[in-house]
C-alpha cells in the first residue's frame, strides 16, 4: 500500500495540496497555482528539508526539445508559487532560496486527516458502512455519547442507509459550493501584461503587444477595461491580485498569461482571475503560427469576454498575415510608444516594411496613418510634409477595413486639424468611440477634445473623469481630467489636477504646459510664465509652439523687450525646420502690433496650423479682432461660432 505522502493531499501551515488533482487549497478554498509552480511545489514537499537543485528542477519542468529561458522561466515560477503561499524571498516559511544551488522547504509537511467529520458507524461494526462497502478510517477513534441500539428492521436499515447518504450529499454540497466559482458576471477588468517565456528581453515587445490586443478588444466588447498605460505598471509586479485591483479603482477580474514563441508557432496561455475569490474562474492554452495572431488575439477575448459573463461577440474580419510583416508591425508599434519624434519614424519605417511584405495589411495602414498624425503635434515637419501620406493610410485601412477604430480615429483627426472639416471629422470620432466601446486610450482623449471644442463641457469633463476611471495611472488621462475643467471654467479644480500630473512626473513638460495655460486663461501671466518656460526649454532641444504660447504671456503681462526676444528666437529656428506662424501671430496681437500679427496668421492660415483646430486652448485675438481679414479667415476655418468663453473658440463673428 502506497503512503499517504505519495498518494493523498499534503498538509503545511494552512495549506493543502492534493497531488491527484493538483489543487493547492487554502483552508478548504483553491488557490489559483500555474502547472509549472506546482510541479516545483511537488518536488520541494516531497523532498522538504532538503536542497532540490536548480538543474533538477529544469530537467522536472523543461524538455530538452523546450525552447525557453531556463532561468526566467524558473524564477517566474518560484515568484508565482510565492505570491500563492504569501511567502517572501528575504522572511520564507515555507520556501527557502539556497544561493546558486536550488530550493528547500523549510516548513514541516504532514498528510491531513482524510474523513474530518467520521460517518454515523453503520450496525455492521466498525469498517463496513450501510452499504455494505469497507470504508477505511484512519482518525482515532471518536468517543460518542451512548445511543440506543438501532432496530434492526428492514426499515430502519433503510432509514441509517438514507441519513448516511443525505449527510454525504450535505457535505458534498457545501464542499462543491465553496470551490465552484462565483456566477455573477465581471464587468471591470484589467489585462496584466503577459509574461515572456521565449528567452531574452529582445522578444518582450511581442507579449506586450498582445497585452495590448486583448486590452483593445475586450473594451470593444462593453467590458471596464483599464488602460494598458496603467496595465504597464505591473510588468514583472510581484503585488498580489486584491491589492492590484485596490490601486486600480476596485476592479473584478484580472486576466494574466504567458507568452512563448519558437520559430513562426507562438503559444499562449491565459487566466481570467475573479479578485473577490482570488481564484482563476478560467484558462485556457493557444498554439499557432505567428500569421494567425490577429484572428488568434480577437479569438481570446472573445472567450475572456465569454467567460466574464458577457455575450458571445460578433465574429470580427480574420486574416492571414506573413510572419515578417507581422513582426515588423509589431516592432513599429513598440517605436510609437515611445511618444517622441524619433520614435514615430522609426514606426513609420516599420509600418512601411509590413505594407511592402503585405500590401493588404488593414492594421500596419491604420498604424502608419496614427504615427503621422503625431507629426503634426511637433517635430520639425510642416502639416503639408505630414497629410498626403498619412490621411492616404488611413483612407486605404477603411478600404480593407471599416472596423479599425484607429484609422477612424486618424482620418477624423486629419478632417478636424488639417482640413477644417469639423463636422466631418466629428463622425469619424464618433464611429471609432463606437467600435473602440468604453474603454480609455487616445480615442476617449480625442472625444473629450471634441466634445470641448463643440462647447459641450459637461459631457466633456464626464469623458475625461471615465478615462482617468480606466487608466488611474496615466499621466495623459490625468491631463485630459485636468484640460477639460479649464475648459469648462473651472480653474481652481483645473490647476489642482495638472499639479497632480506635475507632481507623477516632474520632467516631463506636458504638464506644466497646461498648467501654464490655465495660468493665462485666468489671466495669472506671472504664475504662466514659469510653467511655459520649463516646457518650451527642456533640458534637450525645444518647443516652438509652445515657445508661441510663451511669447505671448510676457507680451501680456507686459514684458515686451522678453516678447520679442522670442520672436527673435522662432525666426532662428524657422530658418532650420518648420515652426508655425500661429504662435508668432498671437505674440504680436497681444503687443498691439496689428500689420504683423494679421501677416502671420495668414501664413498660419496657408500652413493648414493645427491651433486652429485646437482652438479650446488658445487665448482669443485681440488687437485684430474686428479687422476684416482676420473675421474671414476665421470663417474659413471654421471658428466664427462661440461654444464658451475664455479662449479662441469664442469667436463669434
């Protein structure tokens, strides 16, 4: 007969594992345990107090064949067993790391009591039940209170066989109820970034962008999805699921997985964890070529979305993509998140190679029009230099695509800042908020801009809050929550916000731009000064538009001789790259000098200047106000209406 150690559930501390099943329980409750953590788990309690070494463990877990990062993959493993036994690597109770040799378990392991609540022992003596089955009890004997003897009719054997069974059956009950999972569907969800298992840090950018194609497609499914720029901040976390969804605003559910990819075949597996249980309520393992991998990732959270209670979404256009246009597109979408100009070239060259491998490529189409669009917000290239090619991407995605909420996104960005086709362009970013669904991302900053624009603050400043609900880590939903109470009027909520984003990152000069224009708005030019200083002059290179800006509130708060040295300074720099007109004009109307200020804006107005269709942001004209060139250009672009006050869209001519 085999010993219980070898056979039946093992017991430490409060734990219990049952080798047959392979569930760790925590007091009587799963606790979620990947394969390769309990395989590690096995070996340690089955040899506890001993040293199972490093390369024993990898010959347990990992076939020769396996292509993998040995020691990523087993320090993944030990921290996952670790976060399940709320163990520590520096204070173990149960599992110690012994440097360059392996692991021991240093916790005394016993084998539980099999029957805690023993049987009614049946007439026929100890070991033989009603049933006539021999039930072996390995407890010590439980001392009873005297009871009759039983009668032995048929029908009092019948009535001790029916309490026997209806016992069990209550047991059984309860038992299955407590490790069944909870049936109320996840609404709010947010996707982990997926943990590499292929071997070198130079195939990370391959599981983040699956990370990042579930997090899109879950939210196309209705689901509260957080942001991957929040997501991000728990790469190689080792923070535990309740306190994870505590810093994410209360979250349901949390979806982990891992990543391994060999040649052109790429293994996936994934877990949708239920927090309140901090249990996997399910999983699943995908395998195909790297082709596959949009119809691959659209087909996971599809059944993600399924098994968070929600319905079965509509089946989404599948192609097959070449392996290499693939992975170029992948690498170009890693350079776009860099969020600087070098970054979006080195996207555009990567998105160029895919749209050569394979012409077809709807998604590299919608990407390369999304990296132009960047270009117009700064860098040294003109709007002219950055339209033709990117308006023309996003056109060919719509063609072999209508469902890419990016492209929409792109060409109605293009309609309202290029071509000063508001209305146009507002349809476009209503389709991609249609398709995109609730979720946070550029899309919901763009529809909040629009909103603004349009003078509808309210709902403005509600799909500000909504983003920041989804990406409470990001700096960029934290400055939209910020943009939209200045635009709606109120400052002092404003200014409290953008210092908030000041304050998660003092370098960057994003924040202290708009808490620079919110100082002007207010017309506070001393406290505006500063701020603007700090974002037109980083400590590399510089901003032009927003030296424009800078120009202007010394020339408002009368620092002429300060004003025209910035002017001096935007010729010096139009004489290597592109700097637009529209600063230079706002400088000399605001020191009164009429000719100049009108000649500029004309040229702004030639350029196709995106402050003109950013216009929630910039102070209104004044000096050329009511100058008749100036009342026709605004016609021109759109602007003669007046949604609120305080800035260049209230205009009303």
């Amino acid at each position: 007969m085999e010993s219980r150690r070898s056979k039946g559930p093992l017991r430490f501390g409060v734990f219990e594992l049952d080798l047959e099943s392979g569930e760790l329980r925590r007091h009587g409750l799963k606790v979620r345990l990947p394969d390769q953590s309990f395989q590690i788990l096995k070996l340690l309690l089955g040899r506890a107090g001993e040293v199972v070494g490093r390369e024993e463990l990898r010959k347990a877990l990992w076939t020769s064949e396996t292509f993998v990062d040995f020691e990523v993959g087993l320090n993944s493993a030990v921290r996952k067993l670790r976060e399940a036994l709320d163990d520590s690597a520096d204070n173990p109770r149960f599992v110690e790391t012994v440097p360059r040799r392996g692991y021991r378990f240093i916790a005394s392991v016993t084998s539980p009591i099999e029957n805690p609540v023993p049987p009614l022992e049946p007439p026929g003596g100890r070991g033989s039940s009603a049933l006539g089955q021999t039930v072996e009890v390995d407890s010590p004997p439980v001392a009873l209170m005297p009871v009759p003897p039983p009668r032995t009719t048929g029908v009092g054997r019948r009535g001790a066989a029916l309490l026997f069974l209806g016992i069990v059956a209550l047991f059984a009950f309860l038992y299955y109820r407590a490790a069944e999972p909870v049936s109320a569907s996840i609404q709010s969800l947010v996707v982990l970034p997926f943990e590499d298992l292929s071997g070198g840090q130079e195939q990370e950018y391959f599981a983040d962008s699956v990370t990042d194609a579930l997090t899109a497609h879950l939210s196309q499914a209705g689901l509260d999805v957080i942001s991957r720029t929040s997501a991000r901040q728990y790469k190689h976390t080792t923070k535990r699921v309740a306190q994870i969804a505590t810093e994410l605003n209360g979250i349901e559910g949390v979806v982990e997985g891992t990543l391994q990819k060999s040649g052109d075949r790429v293994r996936i597996t994934v877990k949708l964890i239920r927090v309140a249980t901090d249990r996997s309520d399910w999983s699943k393992t995908y395998e195909d070529d790297v082709g596959t991998m949009l119809a691959l990732q659209r087909r996971i959270a599809s059944d993600i979305a399924v098994a968070a209670g929600r319905p079965q979404p509509t089946a989404a256009r599948t192609q097959t993509i070449d392996p290499a246009a693939y992975e170029a597109y992948i690498k170009g979408l890693t350079a776009q998140g860099l969020q600087r100009f070098e970054g979006f070239q080195r996207a555009v060259a990567y998105f160029d190679e895919a749209i050569r491998i394979q012409p077809d490529f709807a998604e590299a189409h919608a990407a390369l029009a999304y990296a132009h669009l960047q270009f117009l917000f700064g860098g040294p290239m003109s709007p002219h230099q950055v339209i033709a090619k990117g308006e023309a991407a996003a056109r060919r995605a719509l063609q072999l695509d209508e469902t890419i909420a990016r492209a929409h996104l792109a060409l109605g960005q293009f309609l309202i800042l290029y071509h000063w086709r508001a209305e146009e362009g507002y349809k476009e970013l209503e389709r991609a908020t249609e398709l995109q669904g609730p979720g946070p991302d550029d899309i919901s900053a763009a529809l909040s801009r629009t909103l603004q624009r349009q003078g509808r603050v309210e709902e403005a400043v509600a799909a500000a809050e909504r983003a920041r609900k989804l990406d409470p880590l990001s700096i960029g939903a934290q400055l939209a929550v910020g943009t939209a109470y200045r635009t709606a009027g109120q400052y002092d909520r404003s200014i409290e916000e953008l210092r908030r984003a000041v304050a998660m990152s003092p370098t960057l000069p994003r924040p202290h731009y708009l808490l620079g224009v919110t100082f002007v708005a207010m017309g506070r030019y001393a406290e505006a000064i500063p701020e603007l200083k700090i974002a037109a002059r980083p400590e590399t290179g510089h901003n032009s538009r927003i030296e424009g800006y800078l120009g202007y509130a010394y020339a408002a708060a009368g620092q002429r001789d300060a004003a025209h040295a910035v002017l001096k300074e935007l010729e010096a720099h139009r004489r290597e790259q592109y700097v637009s007109w529209f600063g230079t004009a706002l400088i000399h109307d605001s020191l009164g000098e009429k000719q100049p200020a009108l000649a500029a804006l004309r040229k702004a107005y030639e350029d196709h200047a995106v402050e003109f269709g950013m216009s929630e942001q910039y102070p209104p004209f004044k000096t050329i106000a009511a100058e008749p060139e100036y009342l026709a250009l605004m016609r021109q672009v759109g602007l003669c209406r007046a949604p609120h006050a305080g800035s260049l869209s209230a205009l009303n001519c």
